[in-house]
C-alpha cells in the first residue's frame, strides 16, 4: 500500500498541524474518493479542504502544498492544461488525453529499466523521474 502524505511527512520530519494534516488526509484520499485520474489543482483541494474546516484560508492551502512540494511528498504537474495540479509523489508516470483530459496512471517495469540505464549511459544515478505522454485515443476499428 502506498504511503499517505502524513507517513511522508512524518520520515521527512515535516511538522503537521491540525489544518495541515487535514489538507493531507484530502489530499491521500483524493483518488479513492475522486477516481485514478485525479489530481486536484489548489482551489479544488480548498473547496474540499473547506467542507471539513471552514477556518482553512486558501492562503494556508497554497503554504501547505508549497512546502509538501519542496520536501518532495508532493508532485506538480501542469499537463499543458494552465493550472498546476497535485498528487502524492510516488512511482508512477501519466498518459494524458489531450482532447478529453483523462489521466491514466501506469508503470512498466521496461521504461523504469531504461530511464536508469539512459541515466547510467550519461554517467548518472538516477535520484527521481517524471514521465508524461500526450495522445489521443484511438478510434475502434
């Protein structure tokens, strides 16, 4: 099972606060409750945020993300949709529709294999990766 964002938080020894765990806890259910594709931007994780803790300001959304962001718990992608959108940073790449905006999430043991030996070509150790595909879905034949 993959680690929740207070599990992160705890092992990086990032203090949580009250309204800090709770914006945790929405973000780590944040696709059990919303789907595999989801992956709020700031005013989604406010609305939800909100619902549990109205005294939650945007402002402490907005500190909260940066700060799980720059300790590396959370990731930020733009998926070339003009918002940045958050997930819990884990191994996983994205293939994104570009026409209807799904976001699958995958992994293939063949790509993990040779971003490593691509890194290892140039002389490095690959320390982290983030890989995004963009496409349209085929039409049944």
């Amino acid at each position: 099972m993959a680690e929740t964002i207070e599990e992160k938080c705890l092992s990086k020894g990032v203090k949580l606060t009250e309204q800090r765990r709770i914006i945790a806890k929405v973000i780590s259910e944040s696709k059990e409750a919303y789907g595999e594709s989801d992956h709020p931007d700031v005013d989604e994780l406010y609305n939800r945020v909100s619902k549990i803790d109205p005294k939650i300001s945007i402002a402490t959304v907005y500190r909260t993300v940066k700060l799980f962001e720059e300790a590396g718990i959370l990731i930020k992608h733009d998926f070339k949709a003009g918002k940045a959108r958050y997930e819990i940073n884990d191994d996983h790449n994205h293939l994104i529709d570009i026409k209807s905006g799904e976001i699958i999430e995958f992994v293939d043991e063949e790509i993990e294999k040779l971003q490593k030996k691509i890194a290892e070509k140039y002389g490095y150790t690959l320390v982290d990766h983030k890989l995004e595909l963009y496409g349209v879905k085929k039409k049944p034949q």
